[in-house]
C-alpha cells in the first residue's frame, strides 16, 4: 500500500491592523486556504515570539527546538479562513501570527507565519492657548500636528479630561485632513486636552495629552471719583489697576451695566439674549395705608401686565416720604417715590419705553386692584392718586 503525505498549509495571510496604539493590535487576520483541505477541521492562530531564528515547529504545544514561544488566539472552522483579533490586544513581545492547520487527528507542527506590523498613529506637537480670561472658562484655537502615518487614521476625537482619564467632554470629532479647531468660549474648565486618532474600528485607548492653562485676567483695584455734582449725572476719570498676566489681553471693553440682586451678574432677559437692554423709569404715587413692599408688589405687577413683559423681568423699590394732604380730615397721606428696572432683550427695548409712557389713566386702575391683591384696604386704595410717570431707556449691553 502506498502512502500519501497530505499537505494542508495556508499562505497569503494578511492583518492590518486598526488599532492605533503602540503594542496594542486589532483588526481581522486573514489567510488563503489551502487547495487540499479534505482532512483539515479547524485553523488554530496564535502569536509567536521567536527566539532564534528557525522554523518554529511546535509539537504537542511546544516548540521542538526552543527557539520560539506562542500565545493561542483562537480558532476557526475549515471554510472560514479569517479571525477576529480584538482590539487592545496586547502586542507583549510576540512578532509573528502563526496559523496552523489541524486535522481531526492533531494540529500540523509547523505552521505559516506573517511578521506582525504594529500601526502607530498618534498625533503630535498639541498647541492650546487659552483666550477666554474668566476664571474655570475655556476658550482658543488648538493645533496639532498629524501622524506621520495616515492610511488607517479615520478621524480625530478632541475631548477635556480630567487627570485620572475618567470623566471627559467631547469637543468635537473631525476628519483626519484637519488639524486645528476652536474651543468655544465659555467652556468650562478641564486639566487635559486629549487627542484620539480613530480608525475604521476603533478610538485610540491612549490619546496624547495637553495641560491646559486657564488664563485669569481680571483687572482689580478699580476706582472712579465721581466729580459732577448733579444728581444722576457722573464725570471722572475711572482706574484700574491691569491683570498679572497680561499675555492675552488686547483691550479693555468698559460699559456702564445695571446689577441684579446677584450683584456679580450681569442683567440677563429671562430669553437667554446675550445682550440686553435697560430701562429705568420713575414714577411718584400718593398713598395712604400701604406698606413699601405692598407699594413695590403692586407696581411690578401692573407693569408686567401693561406693558406685557414677564414679572420677573422687573424690579422695582418704593420708598416713603410723608406730607400733609389738604382733605376735609386732615388726614396724613403718604408719597411714594417709586423707581423701576425693566431687562430686555436688545431691540425690544423701543416698543417697551413707548408703552411706557403712555400708561396714562390704565396705570392708576391697573394699581388699584393690584393693591387691593396685596390686602390694601379699598378705603385706602381710594386715595390713590398716580402723581408722576417718567420713563426713560439706557442701552447698557452685557456679553453673558
């Protein structure tokens, strides 16, 4: 009887890899089968270390004669001539994937190899510099420099981090021809700014990093002197004294503002407007048995509801100066002197200083009954007497 050695050996392997961490690997390993596979079952695939250059024939999981060392990656069935290798898999000191052919009798002791090419692409050279002067904001153009192998860069993922690479904030995801964006201003703060390449598979698990330096330059020691006498109007020169550091500074932007009760803010239409405009008006009312608050509930409500903007958008301050009315009771009335704030957004601003004074005979019904909600007596609410209205608007935009 004659024997027939059958020689079942794959060839043509292939395995890009799209991982793009150094010594990490992912992607799928190819093969070509061989012509004869009437006895092979299954393709075993590991990684080889070799030692010393050979053959690396194996027997019984071993190497015959030491010169190599392997790592099982998995297998697949005759008519399937590919494995997935997972990304993130550790490349370790292995060079070559191995792909052996097995029987169902025992797998074949030397195998076909492909020497493993491990793709890098990380950027480099990451520049930031901070051009939002509030302190925990961020905000400026970042550059990067692109790998210098590009084939299996997919895109670019730009995140903030914080130091232990736990919590991040995407910036944004770009194709990998760019290599600059801008950070919005206003962002809030992180210590890193990280760069991922992305393949087809995968992000990078590494990215390559940049300290941020937030950039804080508030002026301090301002002072102003006002020198014009009149009630209402200023004169003067205003001072400061500049920010530490000054790299980042252009100019100074000086507006005259109106605060909130939170005097650290800026005035802000309830809209989310990023300017807005300010109008002050005054108005003069006599009034017997009211409170100062009473007087200042009553008034904001009226005007949110004549001049049709919201209640919050308002504020208002009464107070009190009392004076002799010339009734037939003689009675002691008081005069208020009332002043109100109305924030709105910038352009609206007209239509509102127009309502506004022509409230006329409206005004007076209107605090009426808004006092009588406020639990002014209607004996009270009959002296009533709406002595003066006088508006008047300022422009003073706030960037928010």
């Amino acid at each position: 009887m004659s024997i027939v050695d059958n020689i079942a050996q794959v060839s043509d392997i292939v395995f890009p890899d799209f991982d793009l961490d150094e010594t990490d690997l992912g992607g799928v390993l190819e093969w070509r089968e061989p012509a004869d596979v009437a006895q092979v079952t299954h393709y075993d695939v590991y990684m080889i270390e070799v030692f010393e250059p050979g053959n690396c024939t194996f027997r019984n999981g071993s190497s015959m004669d030491g010169s190599c060392d392997r790592l099982a990656m998995g297998s697949s069935m005759v008519g399937v001539a590919n494995l997935t290798i997972p990304v993130d898999t550790a490349l370790q000191n292995y060079s070559h994937f191995a792909v052996f052919t097995r029987s169902s009798l025992v797998e074949q002791t030397t195998p076909s190899m492909h020497l493993i090419y491990d793709m890098v692409a990380s950027v480099s050279n990451i520049r930031f510099t901070d051009q939002d002067l509030d302190d925990e904001e961020l905000g400026g153009r970042i550059h990067w420099a692109h790998p210098p192998l590009m084939q299996r860069v997919y895109t670019y993922r730009l995140y903030l981090t914080q130091w232990d690479g736990g919590a991040r904030s995407l910036i944004s995801e770009l194709p990998k021809g760019v290599n600059l964006e801008d950070l919005p201003p206003e962002t809030p703060t992180m210590p890193l700014l990280a760069i991922y390449t992305t393949s087809t598979l995968t992000e990078q698990s590494t990215p390559v990093t940049l300290t941020v330096e937030d950039k804080f330059a508030p002026v301090s020691n301002v002072s102003f002197p006002d020198f014009d006498l009149d009630e209402t109007d200023l004169g003067g020169i205003l001072t400061w004294s500049p920010p530490q550091d000054e790299s980042q500074v252009e100019r100074y932007m000086i507006y005259m503002a109106m605060f909130t009760q939170n005097a650290s803010e800026c005035p802000m239409s309830s809209d989310g407007a990023s300017y807005v405009a300010v109008i002050t008006g005054s108005m003069v009312i006599a009034l017997s048995g009211a409170t100062a608050s009473q007087v200042a509930d009553a008034v904001q409500a009226s005007l949110s509801q004549l001049l049709g903007v919201p209640f919050s958008w308002i504020s208002v301050s009464a107070s009190a100066a009392r004076r002799l009315r010339s009734t037939a009771a003689r009675r002691l009335s008081t005069t208020w002197n009332v002043q109100y704030q109305i924030v709105v957004p910038v352009g609206s601003e007209a239509a509102v200083v127009t309502s506004a004074s022509t409230l006329g005979s409206s005004l007076g019904n209107s605090l009426a009954a808004e006092l009588v909600l406020q639990g002014v007596s209607g004996a009270d609410v009959a002296s009533l007497s709406v002595l003066s209205v006088s508006p008047s608007c300022c422009r003073r935009p706030c960037h928010l």
